[in-house]
C-alpha cells in the first residue's frame, strides 16, 4: 500500500486545524472522502444531471446506468446475490428504521422478545424500542462478555419467543467484532431473524452476506469514503418482499386506483419512493470501487497495524485508561482525571480530531462504569507519523486548560 | 500586564472552581426550583436550582457531571448572582454573554468570570461555558412568568 499516493487523494489531509496540520482521528462518525468521489459527484451533476426512472430521453438513460451501475458496486462490495437485494436509503440509521418499522412491526406479536445488548447504537436502538412498545413485544439484552457479544450471550437470553436479534457487527465504541456467522447460523436453527447493523464494519472488513447468511445488513456511505445521505440495506430477497415500504410516493408502485388498491413494485424499487438521492448513489459507488481499487484484505490489514501500534504507545503512558485494549475498531479511552469533553479540547487545540462523548450508546455506561469517554478511531489513510502526535498530546493531559487559553 | 489578562490567574481562577466548586450539590428542599441542562453536542449533564425570596436569589446551587469550563463557569455564575435581584442578575447574566459573544461588556460586573473570556478561540467550549448561565435565565425568567 503506497500511503503517500492514498494521501494525495484526499484534499482533506491537506488542511490545518488550530494552526496545525489536521489530524482526523474521527473516523467512526464520518471519513474523508478521495478525490474520485467528489470527481464522480461533480460529473453528474455538471455532465450528466437529470432524474433517474424516466428514461424517456438519453440523457435520462445514462443517469440510470450509473445509478443502478452504483447498485451494482454495491451488490459485489457485500457479495450479494441479486443487485434486487440492494436498497439505497438515507444510511445505516434509515436502513434499521425501515427493518424495524417495515419488517418488525409487521411481523412481532405480542409477547415476541427482540434480543439486543447495551452496547448497540442508538440507531440499533431506538427503533427496536418504539417496535417493541407498539406491537407488545419485548426488548431482551445479551450479556457481554469483555464488552463484546458472544454467541453463549445471545443463547442464554434466547427463547421460544424470541424473534428478532438485532446487533452491530462492530461496535462503535468498543471496537468488539460480534461473530455474526455463529450467531446467525444459531438463529436460523431457531427460525429467528438477524439483523446486522454494519455501520462500523462494512467499511473496515471484507463484508460477505452469502458466506455469513446475513438476513438483513445496515451501512452508511458516508464513513467508507462515501457522501453523506446515501446509506444502504441489504435484505434477502424473500425478506425485502416481506418487508413492507415505511414511506409511499412516485416511483415504488406500479398502479393503483381510487378504491386504495395499490400494486406496489418489486424490491428494491418499492422502497425507493420518490427521487433518489441520485448523487449520493454514484459517489457511494466511486468510493466502493476506491475502496476495491485499494484492497479490503489490505485496508484490515493496515488498520490492524495503526491499532496495535496506538495501543502499544498508549499503553506506555500512566495517565491513560484504555476500555478496549482488543478489538478492531475504535480506541476508547480517557486521559485520567480529565473530563471527555476538556480532552477532546486540548486535542482540537493541537491540531487532532477525536470525539467525545456517549457515542450515542447510552446504555453502555451501565457496562463500562464511565459515562463519556475519548474515541479515537483510524481509517487506512492515517499513519504512525499521526499517531505519535497523538499520544504525545495525551502526554500534556495535566496542561488541559492550555487548550482553552490557546 | 493586568491580572485580568494573565492566563495564568485566570487559568487558576477555573482550575480552582472546578476543583472546589461553590454551591454545589443539590438540595432537594421545599422551595427549590430546577433545571436540568444536557445537550447531544455537549456531554455536559448539570441540574441548577435557585431559592427566591420574593425577588432576591436567596440560594443558587448546582450538581453534575461536567468538564471543567461548564463546573468553573457555573460555580462562577451562582457566587455572582447569589443574593441578588432579578434584575441585577439578569444584568449580569446579560454582561457575561456579551463577553462570550465578542460584545463589549462591563467587567467589573463580571468579577472572577473573566476567565472566560476567550472562550470564542475555542467555538466548541462556549456551549460549556454557558451551560450554567443558560439554566440561570431560564430559572429567573420563568420565575417572573409565575
């Protein structure tokens, strides 16, 4: 992996912040985006820029063949078997909204249990609760082990009621790797269905929903090199044609009368009401193809690598508490006796992006004993260069207020 | 150099209201009435209540989980405005955001919350820096509509 070349396509790396050269250690909430997508964002919207689906007219055929061509990259990127199976939505929060409203709260009774666990997003969350309270099924957590979910977690919870287990591959503040395929091949046994929220791992690992019998899978396009407002879900096809559309409109049905009968269109296009966000699927498309164009076995690899070597340094410090020494993701950590918010100030003022906070996973203070922590989170484009001045600003946690007196 | 404008005192002036907070702890007597203040951008969580006596803040106190630049600027904000009127605190309340805004502003009104006053160099801290002062309008303000 030639690095120096990868920074130069993102204009991104080029900017300061206080002064200093940026560097972005934020990659969980949104990455940088290459050249090549802004590129692709900007062609069609000065080369090529009409609507999709009405293709009376050339120009209007040429915006379809790139937007289903972006269905297309999609559908290799996650190894789907049908591009029919790939929906575009709003992100990865649009797309478990429309699971749990459009699958759930037509499918759960009464008395059905949905498995969770405390670590979830609130994405992953939120929309299973408003579910449960509307059909009278029930939220059921899974034990963590470590702060990562098991497979023995998932089982000791699961009963002959339970339906729906719902869970992030890669948490976004602990970093952990569920072990999905266990966890589903368990579920299937049980007739259950498996959601996989994707947000944190599609970008990062070599993702492939034939091979893991993924039932339903969530990703956003903005935090693997992609725009914002594009996101994506994978269902099986039976289970997209199970799922009912959460929003109507033009272009999702084929007919319909005055008497209410509404012949809806097959998926995906029955969820695709109204106009697509035709940009946000071509530049998701020019990201994926970046991201193929690099190597997923390449970018897990080099993660690894930036991971392992921060926690190294890290760990060598004494005013550091680390909460996820393993995993794959994101660091979560706090400089000691520094409040989240004051740490993440003094980063700012030298110059490093990192967040903090809660990381929209309320429930898992009742799991780490701290309500907010620092999160640094790396994408393939960062380098040791970055990390080590990094750490050396976790050295300067006693000096905090400087960043507030600058 | 004036000490106002020594960012060691006024550095001081924060480490010491954050390590020691005034009126803090909440009380949860008759007569009391609360706040909470949270937001999704700031992790900051405080609760603020006031004591009134007619029209005098007989009482002020607060409690949370907070950084330093929301517990200091609050312990600040109650000893400023404690024992005063409405009116005088509202006055005060009005200097201290023409200070954090980049309005002229009366210092003396302010006493030890100048140490705030370059917090427009850090734009993410001014939500933290007026966490407090916002729970104090909003308690006094909503007192007179009774």
């Amino acid at each position: 992996m030639d690095i120096e070349k990868i920074r130069n396509d993102f204009p991104m790396l080029k900017t300061k912040m206080q002064g200093h050269d940026l560097i972005y250690l934020d990659n969980g909430a949104t990455t940088l985006k290459p050249k090549a997508v802004a590129d692709a964002i900007y062609e069609y919207l000065t080369c090529y820029s009409g609507n999709a689906h009405r293709g009376d007219y050339d120009l209007s055929h040429t915006v379809d063949t790139a937007f289903e061509n972006a269905r297309e990259d999609v559908r290799r990127f996650i190894n789907a078997k049908r591009v029919e199976e790939i929906v575009f939505t709003a992100g990865a929060t649009d797309s478990l909204n429309m699971v749990a409203y459009g699958y759930g709260l037509t499918h759960l009774h009464e008395g059905d249990e949905i498995i969770l666990n405390v670590a979830e997003h609130a994405s992953n969350t939120l929309p299973w609760f408003d579910v449960a309270k509307k059909t009278g099924a029930k939220i059921v957590y899974a034990p963590l082990t470590d702060g990562c979910v098991t497979l023995e977690g998932i089982k000791s919870v699961t009963t002959d009621k339970t339906k729906i287990i719902s869970v992030a591959i890669v948490s976004n503040v602990m970093g952990y790797v569920a072990p999905v395929k266990e966890i589903i091949k368990f579920a299937h046994e049980h007739d259950i269905i498996v959601v996989c929220d994707g947000a944190q791992s599609v970008p990062h690992h070599i993702t492939d929903v034939i091979a893991d019998d993924i039932d339903f899978l969530a990703f956003s396009g903005h935090k693997m090199c992609g725009p914002t407002g594009i996101g994506v879900l994978y269902g099986k096809y039976h289970l997209l044609d199970e799922t009912s559309p959460t929003r109507y409109g033009g272009g999702s049905n084929a007919r319909y009368k005055s008497n209410l009968e509404v012949d809806m269109k097959k998926p995906p296009y029955k969820f695709e009401s109204g106009t697509p966000n035709i940009e946000g699927a071509i530049g998701l498309g020019a990201a994926i193809r970046y991201l193929e164009g690099i190597g997923m076995k390449d970018i897990m690899e080099r993660e690894a690598k930036l991971r392992a070597y921060a926690i190294e340094k890290l760990k060598a410090l004494d005013n550091i508490t680390i909460y996820n020494e393993n995993g794959t993701g994101a660091i979560a950590f706090n400089i000691n006796n520094v409040f989240a918010q004051d740490g993440a100030s003094l980063f700012n003022a030298n110059g490093v992006a990192v967040r903090a906070g809660e990381h929209c996973a309320k429930l898992l203070d009742e799991y780490l004993g701290v309500r907010t922590t620092l999160r640094a989170s790396f994408y393939f484009y960062n380098t040791e260069e970055e990390i080590d001045a990094f750490v050396e600003v976790c050295k300067k946690g006693d000096d905090f207020l400087d960043a507030f007196f600058g | 150099m004036r000490s106002l404008d020594n960012p060691l005192i006024l550095r001081e002036i924060i480490m010491d209201h954050y390590q020691n907070p005034r009126n803090h702890g909440i009380v949860d007597e008759e007569g009391y009435k609360k706040v909470n203040m949270n937001s999704e951008t700031c992790i900051d969580n405080i609760d603020v209540e006031v004591k009134m006596n007619n029209d005098i803040i007989e009482d002020i106190r607060f409690d949370g989980e907070a950084c330093a630049i929301s517990t200091a600027s609050t312990s600040i904000m109650t000893e400023l405005v404690k024992g005063k009127s409405v009116e005088e605190a509202k006055a005060i309340h009005q200097q201290y955001m023409n200070m954090i805004f980049e309005k002229d502003y009366d210092e003396d009104l302010l006493e030890e919350a100048i140490a705030f006053k370059n917090t427009h160099k850090q734009a993410n801290r001014i939500k933290c820096a007026t966490i407090g002062w916002n729970a104090l309008e909003e308690l006094i303000s909503s007192k007179e509509g009774e």
